[in-house]
C-alpha cells in the first residue's frame, strides 16, 4: 500500500513540477516527427495482461529512424515522461522491471514468471545497467540474437532479484541511481 501511495504522489508532483518541460517536449517531438507527438505501444504489465505505454515519438514518421530531436528526448529520457500518467492510472510503478513487448516476460516460465507479479517500473537496476542498450544493440550483426541470449536473460536475472529484495528504501536508492545516471 505504500509503494502504491508514493507512486502516485511521485507522478502526481511528477507531472505538476514537469508539466511545462513535457508540453515543450511535446511539442517539439509534434513538429520533429511530423506527427500527435505520441507513441502508443502495447506492453507486457503486471500479471501478464497488456496494457498501452505512453511515450513521447521520438522517430521520425517517414524515415522510421531516430530524429536527432529524439535522439536528445531518448538520452535524458525525456521521451519516457508521459508514462507518469501510466503510474497515475496504477498501470505501472516508479520502480520496476521496465515493461517489454509480448513475447518476453508474458513467455517466461518457472521461477522467472515471479517477476509478472510486479508492476512494471519507469526504472530497475536493469534498466540503469542498459541505460545505453541501444548503442550495445547496435554493436552487434545480429542484435536480436544478443539481446536474446545476453541482454534479457540478465534483466531477467536482476529483476528477479529485486522481486526478491524490493524495500522502499531500495526503490528510493534505484530512483536516486537514475537521476545519477541520466545525468551524468
């Protein structure tokens, strides 16, 4: 119960103190993209139901490549801030696995299904180790196949260890090590 009234305090004082930076970027990612602005996504939440993420567009409609204007929105994750919303509507959390496509998290099997239990997270110690996961993707000829067999198999890994281990003090030191780490 506490974890639900600090998220929702969190994005509700979220979305007041940053609601003039969201509308700028908004705008922004409007005009770049030549689109609404938004980027509506079916994600993987808690228990396994889906539930649509909200993102800021950051592609460019008709290159489908990343605009320089997204590529600054992606890097401080200003692209991410809509989800606030997400956490408003108890959709997601302030900390917990990051929510993925179908065909991950809703596959997992055994003791890793666990993980489906938690709300999904605007941020996790996985997604603060793959802040960068784009540019290791990119790395690869086959980034599929990497992230696969490398990349979802840890994150796998470190959210089932904070399944195990989340605390409220936990969650204020993840949210703490974003900060940190977006801007840096």
């Amino acid at each position: 119960m506490m974890k639900l009234i600090f998220d929702r305090c969190f994005a509700l004082f979220g979305l007041v103190l940053l609601f003039p930076l969201l509308l700028i970027c908004w705008v922004v990612a409007a005009i770049d993209t030549s689109s609404n602005g938004l980027f509506l996504q079916t994600r993987i939440g808690q228990y396994g139901k889906p539930f649509t993420i909200y993102k800021l567009r950051t592609m460019d409609s008709s290159t489908h490549k990343i605009s320089s204007i997204g590529a600054f929105l992606r890097t401080y994750k200003f692209d991410e801030l809509p989800q606030l919303l997400n956490v408003l509507q108890g959709k997601m959390s302030i900390v917990g696995p990051r929510p993925d496509i179908a065909g991950y998290y809703d596959k997992l099997i055994g003791e890793n299904r666990k993980i489906l239990a938690l709300k999904p997270g605007l941020t996790s110690e996985a997604a603060i180790k793959y802040a960068n996961e784009e540019q290791l993707l990119s790395k690869h000829d086959n980034p599929l196949h990497f992230n696969d067999t490398v990349l979802f198999p840890d994150k796998v890994k470190l959210n089932l260890a904070y399944y195990y281990n989340h605390t409220f003090l936990g969650d204020i030191i993840i949210i703490w090590k974003t900060f940190l780490r977006i801007f840096k």
